[in-house]
C-alpha cells in the first residue's frame, strides 16, 4: 500500500514537470519556425526578384530577338514577365510581421531566464539579502511596464477591429499582426510573474513586501503630479532603474512611461504603438539573420576549418595559434557580426589549444577577447546596422568604411601577440607546412570563405539589400551545415535556432524602448540643448572629437556597445554634423570607440565569454588587457584624425 502511495506521488510529480517543462518552452516552436521561415521567405524574394530582372535584362537584348523573336513575340513574353512580378509583393511584409512576432515572444524566454543586458555593478556589490530584495523591485517594475504594454496593445487591436484597416500587401486586417502586443508582452507578463514567484521563495515574507513597498514608492512621484520637469524624470529614472540593475532595455521603457505619466509629453497609449511601428523595418530585419549564420556556421563546423586554415599561414611563427586565433577571428567577424559570437565560436576552439600548447591561460583568454572585438567593426556588423538605422544613413557605406579600420586593427593586435609570445618563448606548432598543406586547408575553409564574397559581393554588386544579403548568408549556413559538412544535426539546429532568436530578440526590444526614449528626447528638443551646449563651449573640431572619444570610452565601460549606440546616436550625431564630421565616418569611430568597451571591465562582454572559456577570474584577465586597450586606442584616434581611412573605399 505504502509503495502504491509512492508510485502515485512520483506520478504527480513526473506529471507535474511534465507540465512545467512544456510551459517553461511554449514559445520555442515558434521562435525555431518563425526564423526558418523568415530565412526562407527573404530569400525566395531575393532570387525571384533577380531572377525576373536578369529575365527582363536577357530579353531586351538584341540577340535574344534574333534567335527568338521568330516564334516568341518578345513584347507579350515581357509583359507577362512583369506580371508575375506580383508573386512577390507580399514577401516582405509578412516576412517582417513575423520578425515582429518571434522578437517579442523570444523576450519571454530571456526574462524567464533572466538574460537581458543589464549594468549589474551596484547589484553585484550588495549583500546577498539585498540583492534578493532588489531581484523583487526589478522584477516588480518589469511586470508594470510589460502589463500596461499588453493592457495598450489590447485596447489598440481593438480600435483595429471597431475600424477595421488592411495591410498594403498580405490584405490583411490590421489587427492579426498587432495581436502581438497583447499576447507577446502579456507571455513578457507571465514570465515575469513567473520570476517573482522562483525569487520570493528563496526569502522572507518581509523581505517581500520590503521589495514591493521599494518598488511602489519609485513610482509615487509621477502617479501624484503631472507637472515634473520632463528632461529631468527622463533621465533621473533612466539612469536609477540602470544603476539598479533592470534591463536597459526595460530601463529604456520605464523612464519613457514615468516621463509621459509625470510631464505628458505623449498620450500613454501612444506607447504601444510605437512598440510595434519602431521595428516594423526591413533594415532592422538583418540583425537577426547575421546572428543566425555566425551561430549556424559555428555550429556546422566552419569556425574549425577557418582556424586551420589561419594556422596554415601564421602558426609556424611565435605565438603561432595566437596570431591564427586573431586571423580566424577576422575571417568570422565577416560572417556572425557579433563580437560576443565571434569570441565564442572561435574561444571555444582555441583558448583551450593555446592553453595545451604552453601558453599563459590569461594570454590565451585575453587574445581571443580582443580579436573578438574586431567583430563589430568589420562587415557585417550588428551595432553599423543599428546605427544606420538611428542615423538614417546608408548601412552599405557603414560596411565599406569599417573594413581598413578592421584590418588595422586586426593587425596591431597580431603584431602585440607577437612581441608578447616572442619575450616569453611560446612559439608556434613544428610541424610541415608547404603550398600544398596551405591548399588542403583553404579548401576544407572554401565554403566558409565564400560567406564574405555572398554578402558584400551581392551588397556592393546592387545584387541584393544589407538585409536580402543576411538572409542568404543564414540559408547558406544552413545548406553548409547540414548537406555539405553535415555537422549541423537536428538537435543543433533547433538549439542554434533559439539562440539566434534569444539574442537578436534582446537587440530587437532595445531598438524599440529605445525608440519611445528617443522621440521624448527629440519632443523635449534634448539633443539640440547638448550640442548648443557644448558649441558654446568650443567649437574646435579636434576638441570635440576627443571629448567624445572620452566620454564613449567611458560609457563602453558600463554599458553595452548596441544600447549605447541607440541612446547617444540622436543626441552625438547633430553636434558631430554641426563641426563637419561625415555621419559615415562617425558610424565608424562611435562603433570603434564602444567595441573597445566589449574588453574593458565591468560591462565587457567578450571578456566574461573568454573568462569563461578559459576558467580564469574576471580580475585576472582585467590586468593582462592594458596593452591591447592602449594600443586598440591608439588605433581609434588614428581612425578619428585621418577620416581618409575609414572613408577612402566610398
């Protein structure tokens, strides 16, 4: 009887995981259909467009009349031809609604596992009581921006159905793809609710209600006056929710909702709309494509065959598997147009060969981490897409202009590795190396190298948009994957899938918060008090460019590189215009300036993936990164005073 007894609660209880784990993974299925689809609908629109202009460019050619204009009346063919132009109309608009869609049902995962981009120095500071009481205010305020975002999207999908509208393309009713902002930030509610409930089990009641009352009394100012200064809320809450360690995404949302209820800047339920209309972009779209193929070459095994290949032309020399993590990390760089990812795909492989070959563990985690950064300057780049879109600027000439910069600094770290590795007697592999093992290896990495010349090739060719090209890179890193190296199993593509979506998802809810920050800012006229500010001040071209150097050096050591760029773009970018500095070549220098921050402590994350990697403390490889930061610096200002090298391949 008693076994009987036994036997049922382990049911339950088998039953009740069961439960919890299908809960725990609702979205999944969507996030890994939604970017597979997207990929595929993205590309058909890529070559049905190309194909129906080489068709229409074959036919007006004269030879084509001559060979068939005896049995084909050319005009009817032509015209036909440009009728089925339409079979491809509605390709980007749905392509772009599902984007939408898998980006905020992707955020409910990274709030459930708490993985935002968040400024946690304070946090990490406190005792572990009050760390736990302000896992409950963060959590607290999360739920109240997430709710009245659903609560907002719910009433506007209602005025859609009481006046119904349809979409350009898709003929839609407006209403379906707007369903995401009650469903998605009502999944953002319930997860968030979710966490509040895992985090109050481990404390006290007390300290429960403590980190409620906490949470409720930041709000009490704006919920008592509608007459505050509105700069002031702005910033004055922005910058205590990021002290305190909400996401800055999350940050970026809450200090616009307290400054429109605490000075009625907008209407309140304009804020759900903008949520929506902010990244219904097609630009936008290729944040996550670029995350896809870095994470599905990666995983198809092309990251190992790129390292042979830079082992092949720099391994005999010092510090050998150095220099050819810093060249493999160049080659990746061109294909994730992450730093994060590059430093991953790449560490995972050689800090651990670096380590068994002799070298300094520090030296080896270090190494990589910088290499890493050069990820997000040479093209494709995540952080130039998003500046291109906050600056409204041409994506393509970002991607040209940070090429030489890349290089350049690709190399000075090279030439530091070297100098290093020489002083202290770590040199590269024995082993025979000729034309032929060179060959062997560029062909394993053929494919791998083919990513650089589909993208930027099909970019600058006028073949295909930034965006066409991020989708045909990911399909391709599919195919390669799967049919040609066959590493990319099921069970990893369905894992790479979801960290694609997870990470671009976190990008995505940025841009838009970022977006409410910004039309506050731009109502309030902010960015022009700045640079009339700083103007009165001086108006020395020189001066001003190393101020900002200064002060983006600084933010990069607390905030990531993305949010940072989505913030300071609208306030840096009139005042850098007003003194005659190319919006092009300031792309280049904010990037170079905040991908100096994925290495320098607190906030570098290149240097918390390699630390991890490695095993290694966070304040040990803070003290070996010194001379890569001062010479990727002195990298930054040649960039800055000599536009020409940034801007000589427009």
């Amino acid at each position: 009887m008693e076994m009987l007894k036994q036997s049922e609660i382990q049911d339950v209880r088998e039953r009740k995981y069961s439960f919890l784990n299908v809960l725990n993974n609702l979205e999944k299925p969507f996030l890994f259909v939604g970017l597979i689809l997207m990929i595929l609908i993205i590309n058909y629109q890529t070559f049905f467009r190309y194909g129906i202009s080489t068709l229409l460019e074959l036919i007006a050619t004269p030879g084509f009349e001559r060979f068939f204009g005896s049995w084909l009346d050319t005009e009817v063919l032509r015209d036909n031809i440009k009728g089925a132009v339409g079979w491809g109309v509605w390709t980007e608009e749905l392509a772009r609604y599902v984007f939408i869609w898998i980006s905020y049902l992707a955020v409910s995962i990274s709030i459930l596992t708490r993985g935002g981009i968040r400024v946690d120095v304070l946090h990490n500071r406190l005792s572990l009581r009050w760390q736990s009481i302000v896992w409950i205010m963060i959590d607290c305020c999360t739920l109240v921006l997430v709710f009245l975002f659903s609560y907002m999207g719910l009433d506007y999908v209602k005025m859609q159905l009481a006046m119904p509208q349809v979409t350009p393309a898709l003929q839609i009713g407006y209403y379906i793809p707007y369903l995401i902002l009650p469903i998605g930030f009502g999944l953002m509610s319930v997860r968030t609710l979710q966490t509040l409930w895992q985090q109050s089990r481990k404390m006290t009641l007390s300290d429960v209600v403590l980190g409620m009352a906490l949470s409720l009394l930041l709000f009490l100012p704006v919920l008592l006056s509608e007459d505050w200064n509105a700069p002031l809320l702005l910033f004055g809450y922005f910058t205590f929710f990021l002290v305190l360690g909400v996401p800055i995404a999350f940050s970026l949302g809450l200090a616009g909702l307290t400054t429109v209820l605490g000075a009625g800047t907008l209407p309140v339920d304009y804020l759900a709309q903008i949520a929506f209309s902010s990244i219904d972009s097609f630009p936008i779209m290729a944040i996550p494509f670029f995350i896809a193929a870095g994470v599905f070459m990666g995983a198809g095994g092309l990251s190992r065959r790129l390292l042979a290949l830079g082992d092949e032309l720099v391994g005999a020399l010092p510090g050998g598997m150095a220099l050819a993590s810093i060249m493999t990390c160049i080659f990746f760089a061109s294909i994730s147009g992450s730093g994060p990812a590059t430093v991953a795909a790449i560490g995972s492989i050689t800090i651990p060969a670096m380590i068994a070959r002799g070298y300094d563990k520090y030296f080896s985690a270090t190494v990589v981490a910088c290499a890493g950064a050069i990820g997000v300057i040479i093209p494709p780049s995540n952080p130039f897409v998003v500046y291109g879109v906050s600056a409204q600027v041409s994506i393509g000439k970002l991607f040209i202009a940070g090429i030489i910069p890349g290089l350049i600094m690709g190399v000075a770290l090279m030439v530091v590795a070297y100098l290093i590795s020489r002083k202290n007697g770590w040199y590269g592999e024995v082993r025979e190396r000729s034309l032929k093992t060179f060959m062997n290896a560029a062909w394993q990495a053929k494919w791998a190298l083919m990513v650089p010349v589909i993208v930027l090739g099909g970019i600058y060719g006028g073949i295909m948009t930034p965006t066409e090209a991020a989708a045909v890179a990911a399909l391709y890193g599919l195919f390669v994957g799967i049919c040609i190296h066959k590493e990319l199993t099921l069970n990893k593509l369905w894992s790479s899938a979801q960290d694609a979506a997870g990470i671009s998802s976190i990008i995505i809810l940025l841009m838009a918060m970022a977006t409410i920050f910004g039309n506050i800012m731009t109502i309030e006229q902010i960015p022009e008090f700045i640079a009339d500010s700083i103007l009165a001040l001086t108006s020395n071209k020189i001066v001003i460019l190393i101020m900002i150097n200064i002060f983006l050096l600084w933010i990069g050591i607390f905030m990531e590189a993305l949010a940072a760029i989505v913030i300071l773009t609208p306030i840096l970018l009139p005042l850098v215009i007003a003194v005659g500095v190319d919006p092009i070549h300031f792309g280049v220098m904010m990037v170079m300036n905040l991908a100096i921050g994925f290495i320098t402590p607190p906030v570098g994350v290149n240097l918390f993936v390699a630390s991890g990697i490695a095993n290694v403390s966070i304040g040990g490889l803070a003290r070996t990164i010194w001379v890569y930061l001062l010479v990727m610096i002195a990298v930054l200002m040649l960039v800055t005073y000599i536009p020409e090298i940034s801007l000589f391949l427009l």
